[in-house]
C-alpha cells in the first residue's frame, strides 16, 4: 500500500502531515509506504522531503523537473507505486485538507470496493471554512459532470481516494491527458466504465492549512471542456 502525496510548495505542511500520517499508520496492518511526488517546488519542499526520508524508512520521494499539474504528477506517483508491487494505491492532498483520521476508513471500505472516494457529498461529509464562491463551484462542477457523464458518484472532483491496484492496471493511465479537477473525475469514470465497484465514505473537507491553492481557473476551464469529451476514450468493460 503506497500512499501518493503530490506538493508543489508544501514546506509548511509536509512535516507536521508525514508525522501525523505516522502515527494514524502504526495501527494499520498492510505496511502503509508513503511517496511524496514534488514538482521542483521552488519552496523547498522536495529538498525537506528528501532529508524526511532519510530519517523515515517508510517515505521516498519522486522528483519531477517541471510543475505540469495534478494529474501528470498522480500518473508518475501511481507508476512507481506500481513498480514496486502495491496492492493498493492511494492519493491524498498534502495541505491537511484531507484529514489523516479518516484513511482507516478508506481502508476499511477498500476491502469491498475497487475504487474508494472519501466523499464530501454524501450523507456525513461535508466542507469547512471554504467560502461560498469555492463551495458552489465544487458542487457545481461535481453535478456537471455526473450530469454530463451520466454517472451516480457525488463527489467527483474531490482527490481523497483508495485505488485496487487491479484498477489502475486496467484504466489506462498514459491515454490520460487531464491536469487538474478533471483527472479525479476521469480516473473515477474510467473506473466505472470498466464495471469496478466505486463507493463513496463520507469525510469532512477542511481549507487548507497553510499556503494556497495551486489551482486556479485554467483547471476549471479544462474540467469543463474535457468531461464531455471522456466518454469517447474511457474504454468499455474488463
Ligand atoms: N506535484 C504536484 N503537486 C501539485 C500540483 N498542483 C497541486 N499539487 C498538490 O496537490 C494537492 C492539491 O492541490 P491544492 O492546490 O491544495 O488544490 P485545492 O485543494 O483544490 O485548492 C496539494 O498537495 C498540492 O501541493 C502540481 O502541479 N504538481
Ligand atoms: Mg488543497
């Protein structure tokens, strides 16, 4: 089990985050690995997580040389988690937007379910200190594409998730173009149109805790433009 923490300057989160996930981790039976993927982080952030994994067995660092968003970092992440035989694969953000206590859940939930979303919208979930603006265009652009794509998941967009290795195998990572919001739906969709069981746990989404956002319209813009178009490359059932 590989635990994929993509950081674009991230320096003031990644330590306090590795330390927490640590000790959520100690319980969980599976050997949990964590792999930081930095986009040469003109923070620091990949040189701290360097010197973190020097100190910790269980992290590794996977540096690339530009910053081309989200998704390319997540598809380098899964490989490499691939490579090295894990049976499950997970993304989270590493902004403490996605809470640590939660992953047993996910785990839990992972043993009957090939995809596992921790959700904000479903019964349960939720999202804090966002302001209004920010919630209406996550809701919004979680119903646009379950409209568009006709699919039933809630939470789309949202990149708190538990892959079965077998999924990650099957959806065909390198044909995957999105960047942005749109790889967490194209991922999901391809999942679903293989006929792998999704299922959604309810989490509570906190802002950030230090630092901005990374995204910004252009990622909008793209989730916009590309949810139509997945239906044609999502390929069929297994
Ligand atoms: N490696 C890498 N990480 C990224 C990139 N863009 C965002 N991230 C990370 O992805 C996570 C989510 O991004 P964030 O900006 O917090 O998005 P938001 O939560 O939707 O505002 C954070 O851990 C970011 O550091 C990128 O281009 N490359
Ligand atoms: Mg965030």
């Amino acid at each position: 089990m590989v635990i994929c923490l993509p950081t674009y300057n991230e320096r003031a989160n990644l330590e306090p985050l590795v330390e927490r996930l640590g000790e959520v981790l100690a319980d969980v039976d599976a050997e949990p690995r964590l792999l930081v993927i930095d986009d040469s982080s003109p923070d620091g952030t990949g040189e701290l997580a360097d010197r973190l994994s020097g100190e910790l067995p269980f992290l590794s660092v996977l540096h690339r040389t530009r910053k081309e968003g989200l998704g390319p970092a997540y598809i380098a992440g899964f490989r490499r988690a691939l490579g090295e035989g894990a049976g499950y694969v997970l993304e989270m953000d590493a902004d403490f937007s996605h809470d640590p206590a939660y992953l047993p859940r996910l785990l839990e939930a992972a043993e009957r379910a090939d995809l596992v979303i921790g959700s904000r919208y479903v019964e349960g979930g939720g999202v804090r200190e966002w302001g209004a603006l920010r919630r209406a265009i996550s809701r919004g652009g979680s119903a646009y594409a379950r409209m568009a794509l006709g699919v039933k998941v809630r939470d789309l967009t949202g990149g708190f998730k538990c892959f079965r290795r077998e999924v990650l195998e099957a959806i065909d990572l390198d044909s995957i173009r999105s960047r942005g919001y749109a790889f967490q739906i194209e991922t999901t969709y391809r999942a679903l149109r293989r006929g792998f069981e999704v299922v959604e746990v309810p989490i509570v989404f906190r802002d950030r805790r230090v630092g901005n956002s990374k995204m910004d319209r252009g990622v909008v813009t793209e989730a916009a433009w590309r949810v139509p178009l997945m239906r044609f490359a999502a390929g069929g059932r297994r």
